[in-house]
C-alpha cells in the first residue's frame, strides 16, 4: 500500500525552551532549536521512524528547502515536494519548561497560485492509485482557497485512495460540507477544532462523543478526536472508544497530534481493529512526547507502550 502525504504550508519550527513563559516580561531562553517540519512532514518522518515506506508533497520555498531536503534524505523518505520561489515561513514555539505547555506563533506562508496547486496535483496523481492512503494535513496557505482540500480529496477518491485529513477552520469546514461520495474516510480534529465545528462548547465527553458520532454517521469510516492528556477519542461502524495514555516524560509536544494521526495510519494500513487501532495511535503519539522535533522512539518502545495504553468503550 502506497502511503502519501501532503503539507501545502510546511515551516521550519523553531522551538524556544523557557524556564518558564511570563506575558509582558524579558526572558532568557534555556535552548532553541529548529526542525524543517509542517503537519505532513512530522507525520511522514512518524511512518518513517516505524519503518513503513512513505513519500511527501507539497510546497516549498527555495530559498529555503535545504532543512527539508536534508530531514527526509536522513529519514528515508520519497522527496516529491514542488519548489517555488522565496522562503518557507518559520513558526515560533515557545517551550514552558515548568509547566510542559508550548506557546504557538504561527506566522503565514507562501503565497501559491493556481499553477502550484496543478503541480502539486499532479505529483499526488502520479504518487497514488488504488489502495493507496494519503493524509491531507495541516493549514492551507493564505492565497489557496477554503475548498482545496475538498477538491482534492474527491479526486483521490475518485481514484480509489483512501484520504486521512487533518486540517481546521473553513477548509476542514469546507471539505466535511462535501457530498457523502466525497468525504475523507478519516478526520482527526482536536476538542477546539471540533468545537469550531459543531459551533458550541463540548466541555464533557459525552459532549464530544455525540459530536464525533453525528460526524461518522454522516459518512466518515473514522472520527478520532485528540484530547490532549485526556487521551483520545476513536469512533467508526465497530462502536466508541476512548483511549488513555500512561503517565509520559514529556520533553516536548510539538508534534503530538501528527505522531497520533500517524499511528493512526499506522493502523489503517495494517488493517488492525479499531481498539488496537486506537492503542498504536495512542502510543504513537505517546512516544513522540519523550523526544524532540518528529521522531519516535524504536518499535520496541512504541509497542511496549501501546501494551500500557488503556482503551475503554463507550456508550
């Protein structure tokens, strides 16, 4: 099975430690590091790590791309990413070294014009076909409209690959008011992303579970809702789960939610019931909170981990 994905705003993370964030006051940094990264990208070097074949496109800045080219020659990967003129954006995360939280500053990206997203279109025609899986991950760039995901994902569906997608706001918007024919066959928003969504608090987890049902009986084959250190929330046509992580050392959750929509892939290409399912994408996510920048740890540990994870079902 061909495993694809696409990351349209990729960034270079640069990632400040901080003993401990205060709004408004001078701060001296404890560390800064910088990964090439973007939603696709942190969720291809996931697959990598577990050692499954997968290669990436999207769009990249020229002037730019050598922290990209390099990460993915390092990790294995198929590099089909389309270069453009100028630079990739740069995000600012800020490391709370007290508290474990990360304070995001996502700056905007590269301006594409139709002529890009053709390109990009036809490297994902050329990379999948029948049986294939690609992940549609991570924001849309500022000049792209709110439907290009959409459109995309019902030409791959068209072609008979399944679609995993990541993404918020209007363009997840956009692609869930889809026809049914149209639809990604799994979709991994956050409580906030699917809050947005739904248009109202889902402050329990009835709340939350109720939305990510109306969402797969109206065509998705999987929901799953990240929850954060409350685990994660796993619903398809084999019932409800939610998935609890172990107690974890946390050296950084950027990341987090891309190792988890990895696992999540993880397990759909081995084809594993959703409570195995819902432990590897746990795990998944788990083992990336121990390391830095988009790596996991060796299968061993990952699998060890999953074996920790407790999964419930839910009514």
């Amino acid at each position: 099975m061909r495993l694809v994905t696409l990351t349209l705003n990729p960034a270079i993370d640069q990632t400040v430690t901080l003993d401990a964030l205060t709004p408004g006051s001078v701060h001296r940094a404890r560390s800064v590091w910088s990964d090439a990264g973007g939603k696709g990208v942190n969720v291809a070097c996931c697959l990598a790590d577990w050692g499954l074949s997968v290669a990436v496109t999207g769009v990249l800045g020229q002037d730019n791309a050598a922290p990209f080219a390099q990460l993915l020659a390092a990790k294995g990967i198929d590099d089909r990413f389309v270069w453009i003129p100028g630079e990739t954006r740069t995000n600012l995360k800020l490391l709370d070294a007290g508290s474990g939280e990360t304070t995001d500053i996502n700056l905007p990206g590269l301006d594409i014009g139709p002529s890009t997203i053709e390109a990009v279109r036809a490297v994902l025609a050329d990379l999948t076909g029948p049986g294939s899986l690609a992940v549609l991950a991570g924001s849309l760039p500022r000049s792209a409209p709110a439907d290009t995901y959409a459109r995309l994902t019902a030409e791959l569906k068209r072609r008979g690959v399944r679609v995993v997608l990541d993404a918020s706001g209007p363009a997840l918007a956009a692609t869930l008011a889809a026809g049914r024919d149209s639809l990604p066959d799994a979709i991994k928003p956050n409580r906030h992303e699917l809050e947005e969504w739904a248009g109202r608090p889902l402050p329990a987890i009835p709340d939350v579970l109720d939305a990510a049902r109306t969402l797969q009986r109206g065509g998705l084959t999987l929901v799953c809702v990240s929850l954060g250190a409350e685990g994660a929330l796993f619903v398809s046509s084999e019932g409800a789960f939610r998935a609890l992580p172990p107690p974890t050392r946390v050296a950084s959750t950027v990341g987090a939610g891309d190792a988890l929509v990895a696992g999540l892939v993880a397990g759909l290409h081995d084809g594993l019931p959703l409570p195995d399912l819902a432990r590897r994408a746990l795990a998944f996510a788990a083992g990336k909170l121990s390391r830095t920048g988009a790596n996991l740890p060796g299968r061993a540990e990952v699998e060890a981990i999953a074996g920790e994870i407790r999964v419930e079902p839910l009514g």
